[in-house]
C-alpha cells in the first residue's frame, strides 16, 4: 500500500480538518483544493496526473497545509495521521480521455478507486464524498432527470467503462453506508466548464472555444439539436462542499448541475458570437450513446441546501474564453492586470 506519513498537524489548540483530495490536480479537483486551503482545512492532494495537470495545483506547493501525494487510487492507500473527509473526484471525465485504450483503466479508477477509498474512510470514520455524473443516466427517457431516475445506460458501448464505472462506484457507496456505516454523500454532476478545463479536454465548451478562437470549424457531432445544460465551476464548487458538510443522515444522491437548457448548435452560435470568430459551423456524425437530452432536476438540492446555481451562461462563457485566449498565447495579462491581444 501507497503510506502516506503527515506530521503532526493539530497544534495549540486549533483543531484543522485534515481531507484528502483524490483527483485534487484536476480540472474540479483543484478548486476544490483552494477552496478548502482557504477555508482554513489541510488538504492532501492526491493525484497521478493521468488527466490532471501538476500546473493546476503548482502555486499551492509551498503552502504549509498543503500535501501533494503522487500516488494512483487504483492501489491500496494509507494515511498515517487522522483523515477527516474525502472528496473522490480521481477519474477522467471526458469521452476523449476515457475512451478507446484506456477503457479498462477507467473502469478501474471507478471500481478499484472507489474501494481503496472506501477502505481509507473506514478506517479513520471519515466522511466520504462521491463525485458521481449524469453520465449514470444514460440516453434519458425522462426528463428532466430526476435522482430517482434509474437511467437509460448501454452497458456494452464505448461509454460504458465510465457510465457503469460510476454506477458501480455508487453502489459501493451505499453498501459502504449500509454494512460499515461510513458517512457517505453521492454528488451527481452534470457537465460543468470554466477556466482550468484542458485545450485538449474533449468536452463541448472547451472544443468550441478552442476551435472558434483559432478560426477552425466548430465541429457539432450530430444534427446539434440534442441539448446540455452546463453548470459554471464555481457553483459546482460550492456545492461539493455544501454536501459534504450537510447533516449526518443526508446520504444522497443528489443532483448537481444548471437546469438551464441549451441546444450544442445554440451553444456552438453563442461561443462563436464571445469570440467574434470568423470559423464556420460543421456537423460530423453523432458518436455511439451520445446523450440525446442532459438537464438535472434540481429539487432536491434546493431543498436540502437552498442551492440553485447563481452564474449565467453568459458570464461564464465570457471568463472561460478569456483563460483560453491567454492559454492560446493569444491574448497576455498586462502590467496592470488588465487582458490585451498579443502583437503577432
């Protein structure tokens, strides 16, 4: 087992919470991490880089409550010194990053992941929180979803390794809670975009800003009439750590996402329009199980929590292109703070 070893952490009488971050170098993980870090916490972030990036996290290094552990969940962890909460959010989260040869690995991250965590809660009784997706709903029949929805999933496809991956990873939660009585809170995330989202992530904003800001075609697989609903980081953010310190007895699943719905060929327009692109609009053919319909009823998590989420699509689009203009080296921070195109 992969030992990590903390020194002593609980001095003069502050009592910090000390919570592990698996995936914490991800595009989530790592506002999750500064979140925490500012909220006074430890956080051990727990990463192997596979789909994260050591950039994400880097200027969180010399902090002195801040613990990098390079290590992969697949294995067996353990932490010497107590644990207070777990966030798992280790897996990639997209169909370019856990499709084709790396399907078996995925369905290890979920399953194997997801045990060697569960183990770690057991034994220091810490709280555990799933990042689980929409993606266990499948091509929906129902809409909007709804956490009682059982889902439409194709266990056979090129998408199952994550789909059942994570519809695994739940199950294993709850037999965790039921057998072991570890405190458990199941999060079901619907997409979500911002800045820190990688150039080659392989999800629609991303791909569309990419694409418009270099004056490729904006590439719409399928006839663009299926819908999304896109939920800006922050939010989603706040709603993590919502979950993880809500009442004892509050288990989950919950949904988490903007039941805001848009069409990817209104959204492809709308991120066309931001950029003031000149790129053309192209359709290629829809991939296998791609999702007709994604929008989360979210009355559950405006009950337990009073949460809906507070950034517009607009305001989030606008902060997300102007990261990948300078991630693009098209546009740079001046001295005074403020974007400015590069000269070429």
């Amino acid at each position: 087992p992969k030992t990590i070893a903390l020194p002593e952490l609980r001095r003069h009488g502050h009592p910090m919470a000390v919570v592990l971050v698996a995936g914490g170098g991800g595009f989530l993980g790592s506002y999750l991490c500064r979140a925490l870090l500012r909220a006074g916490n430890v956080v051990l972030c727990l990463d192997n880089y596979s789909t994260g990036r050591e950039d994400n996290v880097r200027d969180l290094f010399a902090r002195s409550n801040f613990y990098r552990i390079d290590a992969d969940i697949t294995g067996p962890i353990s932490v010497n010194g107590k644990v207070d909460q777990i966030y798992n959010l280790a897996c990639p989260a997209s169909p370019a990053a856990y499709g084709g040869r790396e399907a078996v690995s995925t369905t290890k991250t979920c399953v194997l992941g997801a045990l060697n965590l569960l183990e770690l809660a057991k034994a220091h009784r810490a709280t555990i929180l799933q990042a689980s997706t929409s993606e266990v709903y499948g091509d929906p029949t129902v809409h909007p979803q709804p956490e009682s929805y059982r889902g439409n999933v194709n266990c056979t496809g090129p998408r199952a390794c994550y789909d059942e991956g994570k519809r695994c990873a739940e199950s294993l939660f709850f037999d965790y809670h039921r057998n072991e009585g570890i405190a458990i809170r199941v999060v079901r995330i619907f997409n979500t975009y911002g800045p820190r989202m990688g150039v080659t992530d392989g999800r629609v904003v991303s791909n569309f800003i990419c694409q418009a800001l270099e004056g490729d075609d904006v590439t719409i697989y399928g006839d663009g009439s299926q819908t999304r609903s896109l939920c800006y980081v922050d939010d989603c953010i706040d709603f993590l750590l919502r979950a993880m310190n809500a009442e004892q007895d509050f288990t989950g699943p919950v949904n988490c996402g903007n039941p805001g719905e848009i069409t990817v060929e209104q959204l492809a327009r709308t991120i066309v329009e931001k950029t003031g692109s000149r790129s053309r609009i192209v359709h290629r053919p829809l991939p296998v199980d791609d999702p007709r319909r994604r929008c989360p009823d979210i009355s559950l998590a405006r009950e337990h929590f009073g949460w809906t989420p507070r950034v517009s699509l607009g305001d989030g689009l606008a902060t997300t292109i102007d990261y990948f203009r300078v991630i693009l080296g098209l546009w740079k921070i001046g001295p005074d703070g403020i974007l400015e195109p590069v000269r070429r």
